[in-house]
C-alpha cells in the first residue's frame, strides 16, 4: 500500500479505495472503528487516521499508569496509539495541526473545557482548514467521525464533528460522512451484563456486521446497575436538599412572618436550582431541588387534622410560597439557559 514518511506515508499512485477517519483521542479509533480500519486496509484501501488531541485529561483505569500528569498521560496514548495502528495495518495516522496542537477538552462541564489550549476552545474555522488539506491529499471516498452530539457529549467528540463537517465543505469534497454508531442489541446487552464480562460476551453473539463499530462502554466503577443506582441517589439527595429548604422556609416563616424571610428563601432556593443545575450540568439536576421545594411547601401550607396551618393564607404567607415558587422557576430556567450556553460552541 505504502510507506511511513515524516510527511505521512507515500503512495506509489492513486488508490482507487480511500477511507478518512476523525478521532477525537488515542483510542476511540480502536474502540469505534477497529475493526472497520483493520478490514479496509487488509483489502488494500488507503486508511488515513487523524486523531484530534493526545487525551491528556482522559481517566486513567489501570492502578500502575494513575502517577501520569496529563501530559505524560498524552504521550504514554500517543504510544499506545502508534502501536494500536500497528495492529491495524494503518501506516497512515496524523494528529490534527501536528502532535500537541490541541489538548484535550476534558469531560463537558470541568473547567478544562475553558484551557485556551483545549481543542473545544480551538477555532474551528482554522482546525477545519488543516483538515481540508487532509482531504484534498487523500481524497477519500468516505469519511467517518461522530454525530452532532459527538456520541455521547464529550466536546471534542462535538468538535471533532463540527471541524469535519466543516472541513469537508471547505475541500468541496463529495465523500460519504458516516457517524458511529452502539448497534441496539449490544447496547442492551452492556446494560445488562458484569464489567468485566459484557464486552466478549456481547461479540460472540453479534452478527458481523454489528461488531464492525462495537464500542466498549463499560467502566472499572462497576456494573452499570450500580451506576443508575448511583444516579438515582444522587437525584435523590437532589430533592431532599430542596425538600429540606422549604421545610426550614416554612418554619422560620412561621416564626418570623416578614417580607424579608420569603425574599431570602426565595433567593436560596434559586441559587440551588441554578448552582446544581449549572455544576452538574444537566437540568434534571436543577428541576428536582424545585420539586422537593414547591412540594414541602404546599405540604405545610395545608391545613392539618386539628385546623391548624404553618402557612398561613395571608399577604406574607403568599410573599413566602409565591415568592418561593419564582424563585424555583428562575432557578430552573436559569440553569437550562446555562446549560446551553455552556454547551455552544465557543465561535
């Protein structure tokens, strides 16, 4: 097929088969598209591999590699890299810009997805140039990245696709763009099995066609039943922490039936709204505290066997629960508008 050189690798004459793939980090070539780039290049197409960032910030899973800083992370994948291309058959791989030109953006939501060196803070008008040049060499007949959402929301998997897409245009190239994609059946199947088992179990049962873009979703945390559990719990502590505020709101309301009372429970539950919203970064995270609020509330609101009210049906019992439910509402949509700000492309 060819040779490595330091410019790429050089083709003795123009390969009628030519397949581009856009990774985002060392490893989601193998993960996503292993088997696909290891069939081509066994049957003679040219396979060219860009890969965006080095993955400085990815999570480190094995117990004698957790002493690696993020740069000496970066290097220990780009080694692996090299070596997973190796088991490929691919001779053609390139990092975006050249190796180190953009740095991993970290999980959406850290604040390493605000580092000016990140590759989501990277202009992606200059990033889609660089690769248009990729395209313009290797003219492939099909190009293979993620979707709009990157897969599963990792924003250098988000900018990976923007930078493709865009880049495509630029080169007015006519390839196929493919997006990867969990085949149903196996998706089912990582649900269901142990961590340390569903990945081989999976792939003897699946057709061949489905193991051609088979990613590993499971984590070394444990089962993803203990992950929802995990979830659900938090969600969980979620509503009480808002449920605990309107109980201590009604009750020091009670105490001291003031204007000034409902303002600051108002304000409290609104910065809780927002703040879990924004730090957790999705908007199931803001809506629960609400819930938990507006739900104790109405519950003390009401009148008990005996007759008797905590919050009374009077001008500073409706600043109190009006005064509060805006406060949950504001707190919700603020973190929504957040949220989606936050998950923009930085231009």
């Amino acid at each position: 097929m060819g040779i490595r050189t330091a410019a790429g690798v050089q083709y003795a004459g123009r390969v009628e088969r030519s397949l581009l793939l856009v990774h985002a980090h060392p490893d989601d070539e193998s993960i996503f598209t292993g088997a696909t780039m290891a069939r081509y290049a066994a049957e003679g197409a040219r396979v060219t591999l860009v890969t965006c960032t080095l993955g400085e910030m990815g999570e480190v899973i094995p117990p004698d590699l957790r002493h690696l800083l993020p740069d000496e992370l970066g290097q220990h994948r780009a080694a692996e890299l090299d070596r997973a291309c190796a088991a490929l058959s691919v001779t053609d791989h390139r990092f975006l810009g050249g190796m180190s030109r953009y740095r991993d953006s970290g999980m959406m939501g850290l604040p390493d997805n605000d580092d000016p060196r990140c590759f989501w803070q990277a202009d992606a008008g200059e990033a889609a140039a660089v690769l248009a040049k990729v395209i313009g060499e290797v003219e492939p007949g099909a190009i293979v990245t993620y979707d709009a959402d990157g897969f599963y929301g990792h924003p250098d998997h988000i900018q990976a696709h923007r930078v493709t897409v865009r880049a495509r245009e630029l080169a007015g190239s006519a390839a196929a763009l493919f997006a990867v994609v969990m085949p149903r059946s196996v998706l089912e199947r990582a649900v269901e099995l142990p961590e340390d088992s569903w990945f081989i179990r999976a792939t003897a049962t699946c057709s061949p066609a489905e193991v051609g873009n088979l990613p590993i979703m499971a984590t070394s945390q444990g089962s993803a039943t203990g992950q929802r559990a995990f979830t659900v719990l938090g969600y969980l502590v979620l509503f009480l922490l808002g449920a605990f505020q309107g109980l201590i709101g009604c009750f020091q309301y009670a105490r001291t039936p003031q204007p000034v009372i409902a303002i600051a429970f108002a304000v409290l539950i609104f910065v809780t709204c927002a703040g879990c919203g924004w730090g957790i970064g999705t908007f199931t995270a803001a809506l629960l505290p609400a819930r938990g609020w507006v739900i104790a509330s109405l519950v003390l609101a009401s009148p008990r066997p005996n007759g008797s009210v905590i919050i009374t049906a009077t001008a500073a019992g409706e600043w109190y629960l009006y005064g509060g439910a805006l406060g949950c509402a504001a707190g919700t949509v603020t973190a929504f508008f957040l949220r989606v700000r936050r998950s923009a492309p930085p231009r």
